[in-house]
C-alpha cells in the first residue's frame, strides 16, 4: 500500500456543504462571489459553478435547514479554497467584497499564493486565492519548498485594477 502515488492530474471535483438556509448560501456564493447557479433540487440543495461546468459546490439543507454553525473547535472542513486564474482576478473579488462591506477573517502571503478568507453565512471557512507561477515558489538552498504565511500586500494586489 506504501508505494501507491494518486496521479499527478487527479482534482478535486467539487465541494459539497451542509448550509442552514440555501437562499442565504446562494445570496453569497452566486450574488456576491459570483458562481452561476447550475440547477436546484426542490428548495433544499443547489449546485453552483465557475464557467459552466456541472458543479463545482454543492449546497443543501437535507441535514442542516436551520442548524446553528458547526462548532469551530470540533473536526470538520476548515475551508473551502476557490482558486483564482490570474492575480488580477483575486484584486477583483476583493474590490467586490470590500465594497459590499462583506468582512474578512484574514488574508496572507504565502509564497506559493496570496489569499483571503472570510466565512460564509453558516461560518463555513472560504479561501480565495491565487497561484504564483510555480518557478517563483520560494526554495531553500536545496530545492525544497518553504512556503511561509507573512501579511498581504493589499496594496500591490488592488494595482492589479488600475
């Protein structure tokens, strides 16, 4: 079993989330993330993409309409990571979460990406981030990757925008 490697080209396919109420969920994942809304089971599940594709998240309240959030110092998903093509499309959703007032729990360099995080209605964590380009992710002297978390430039990424 030890020498098994899953394949280089294997994906995560999509995410799937227990939500209290599935218009709040879909208020933030389509109306303020911007995810199109692929199709809905009756009122209590969606499934929600990026460029058409069948589903990147799922939603539904088949154990959860109504819950309180999940406790946060209990096992569960930390947070969702939606990765972002270019650095100027990370600048983008930050410009449109900081002028919807939308609150965010942080926001890092971390060598290898920048990101921001926030939560969504149910406290579920959300990661937007960016992949720098992988010949410059920060090594040692041997080759080894030594990714870091130190403050975001907030600064140099909104100069995507202008």
């Amino acid at each position: 079993m030890a020498d098994y490697q899953i394949p280089a080209q294997t994906r995560i396919g999509h995410v799937h989330l227990k939500v209290s109420n599935l218009q709040k969920s879909l208020d933030f994942y389509c109306g303020l993330l911007g995810f199109e809304l692929m199709v809905t089971y009756g009122d209590a599940a969606a499934f929600i993409s990026a460029g058409g594709y069948h589903h990147h998240i799922g939603l539904n309240t088949w154990h959860s309409k109504n819950s309180a959030p999940a406790p946060e110092r209990a096992p569960g998903l930390y947070h969702t990571a939606i990765l972002y093509p270019e650095r100027k499309d990370l600048a983008a959703i930050v410009k449109r979460l900081m002028d919807a007032g939308y609150p965010l729990t942080g926001a890092s360099d971390h060598g290898v990406s920048e990101a921001i995080y926030l939560n969504d209605p149910d406290e579920n964590g959300v990661e937007l981030y960016w992949d720098r380009p992988r010949e410059q992710w920060p090594t040692d002297e041997h080759g080894n990757l030594t990714m870091y978390t130190r403050q975001l430039n907030f600064q140099s990424l909104m100069a995507e925008l202008a």
